[in-house]
C-alpha cells in the first residue's frame, strides 16, 4: 500500500511540475478599436473619466512601451508591456490624473514611435 502511494505521490507531482504554455486567444476588436495600418494606438474615446479601452497594433510580437505625456510634453505616466503581433486592447486607467489634456504614444524596444494620440482627462 505504501508503495501504491508513494508511485501516485510521484507521479502528481511529475504531472503537477509541468509547464503550461499560455497561448493568446485572438482578440475580435470593435468598429471603433479598429486600426487600418500595420501599427499604431487608438482610444476608444478621446474623452475619458477614469479608464479607457485602447488598441495597440504591431507588426511583431515583442515588447513595447506606452508613455502618457501632460501639456507640457512630461512624461506623467510609463509602462512597459509585451504585446502579439496585430491587435492587442487595453485598457488605460487615468483615476491618478488631474482633469487636463493629455497625448499617449506607443513605442517599440528600440524608442522608436509606433503611435500617437490625444485624449482629455474629464
């Protein structure tokens, strides 16, 4: 009996030690998500209260940073994320800002500019 046991206890953790690949489902994104070129970011509303859905297109898989700027061009907010390539939606929370105009831009790994946009914090 104890050796019963003992082959069950090895095989759970054996099965338990596995590694489990996560793959993305592929996102359906709304008329107002969509984006017509290969990259770039779009809000859903440029108008925002507390949070905002966005899409964030790329051509490749990889890692990319969104940078929230103020009116005075100052970086107010940054986050770095990995992303799929094509259509990626997000959401960006902006409870922590103070009612203002704001620009949000996507950048690869490298610095270079994927996208830009405006939106107003409400």
């Amino acid at each position: 009996m104890k050796k019963v046991l003992l082959v069950f206890a090895i095989a759970t953790m054996l099965v338990g030690c596995t590694k489990q690949e996560i793959v993305p489902i592929p996102q359906s994104v709304s008329e107002e998500l969509k984006i017509q070129s290969s990259v770039g970011i779009k809000l859903q509303t440029h108008f925002v209260t507390s949070e905002v859905a966005m899409n964030v297109k790329t051509e490749t898989a990889g890692s990319v940073t969104i940078r929230i700027f103020d009116i005075a061009n100052r970086v107010v907010s940054k986050e770095t994320m990995n992303v799929v390539a094509g259509d990626n939606v997000l959401k960006v929370y902006t409870s922590a800002l103070p009612s203002s105009a704001y620009r949000i831009g996507l950048y690869d790994a490298s610095g270079k500019q994927l996208g830009i946009t405006d939106f107003n914090k409400l």
